[in-house]
C-alpha cells in the first residue's frame, strides 16, 4: 500500500524542508520542456523548486518516480499537496488536503475535505474526492468504493460500475461481484447489477479455473460456477 500524506503542517513542513546543496555542485540536467523552474539535487535527491512558494520533499529511494510537492501561503502553511517527478513535472495538481505518493493501476488517489478521489496519469481529476475510501488497488478492473458506509465498485475511468448500496462487496472475477446481504450470507451479482446468484454462502472466495467451493449455512461445501450452478459437494 502507498504512503498516503495528509495536509498536517507542522509535520509536513519539517519533513519537506531541508538543507539546499548549490546548483553548481548538486544539480541533475532536465531537459524537460514542462518541468517547472528549479534542478534536481542529486545529493538529497530532490527537486529543489526556485519559487519559493513551493516545496518538494525528497524521493524515498533512488527507484521512486514520485515525490510529494507543497504550496505555501505568504506565512508558510501549506494550501495544497501534489506530486512531482524526477523531471521537474508536477504530475498532479498541487491543489488537494491529501495525496498517495505515487500511481497504482495509472491512478493516484488525492484527498479534499476527507474525502478521497482520483487522479490519472496524464494528471486529469477523473473522479471529484467524494469517497469515505477507495481499495488502493484494483481487483478484476475495479476499485472498491465506499461512501456512507454503503460498498459498490468503479473502474479505473472513475465510472459507477456497480452501485453504492451495498453492505459488503468484492470482485471475485468471471465478471461476477460477491456480494454481502447480511453477515454470512453473500450472493453474486453481474456487472450489470443483476443477481446472478441469489445471497445464501457464509462467505466468498475469487473463482479459480471457472469455478469456487462455498459454504451454506448447514456447513455442507458447494461447487458455484459462474453461470449460476451450484453442485453439492
């Protein structure tokens, strides 16, 4: 799971400042038209931004892509997270409360008001922060979504896949969603939202080689296949 940074000013202003090494000794060439003003110092490993007004922290290793980038208002606090590159980009806007320090599945997560939200590579907000939480990667195409503690799915468009209504739900592949009616009583549905497999399993495993051995209440093991079948074992 990626680190997640949220807008804690006193924490993050330590963790994003440090000593600045000169241009001429530690600077990195980039030849990138939209990096923004500023060279990489290969000693703290870090974008050192010439506006003032912003702030980049150091990349976690010298494999990270990715670092965190900070605005500052004319006192110093912090009034928007971002992220930016090796190359000087920033790759998402420094505008959010909070942000993954990174992309999974082409997508970042970006936090406003507590509610989370996604970025895509090309740095595009294509969903507005309006989720309690989003699984920080996707299962069979789908992040799992939740807001008001009611579960559903998107894609990695940001698209309502299925609906956020219910009480638990995951992708379990074959096209199908596991999910949860009441405590140990899972059904399946498609992706179109329609029951495939009415709720009566105590709990739900991914289908493995078009098929899954559940439990039904009486504790007895059935074979459930995609179509709908189900075989006692």
């Amino acid at each position: 799971m990626k680190l997640f940074l949220f807008l804690l000013p006193g924490i993050l202003l330590i963790a994003c400042q440090s000593q600045q090494g000169t241009p001429a000794d530690n600077a990195q060439p980039v030849a990138t038209a939209n990096a923004i003003p500023g060279y990489l110092d290969t000693l703290q490993d870090q974008w050192i931004c010439e506006d003032q007004t912003l702030s980049a922290s150091a990349f976690s290793d010298k494999s990270a892509e990715f670092a965190s980038i900070t605005k500052l208002d004319s006192t110093g606090e912090i009034i928007g997270m971002g992220l930016i590159d090796r190359q000087g980009v920033i790759r998402v806007p420094v505008v959010y409360d909070g942000i993954t320090v990174g992309f999974t599945d082409s997508v970042c997560q970006v936090q406003r008001k507590n509610l989370i939200g996604l970025v895509n590579w090309e740095g595009k907000e294509i969903v507005a922060p309006q989720y309690d939480m989003l699984a920080d990667h996707a299962t069979f195409g789908l992040l799992r979504a939740v807001k008001n503690d009611s579960v559903g799915m998107i894609n990695l468009k940001g698209e309502v896949v299925i609906p956020i209504q219910y009480a638990q739900a995951d992708a379990v592949g074959e096209g199908l969603i596991a999910f949860m009616h009441k405590p140990q009583q899972w059904g399946f549905i498609n992706l179109k939202n329609e029951v495939v497999i009415p709720p009566q399993f105590t709990f739900v495993a991914p289908f493995e080689n078009g098929k899954v051995v559940l439990q039904k209440a009486d504790g007895e093991n059935y074979i459930v296949y995609p179509d709908g079948k189900i075989v006692k074992q």
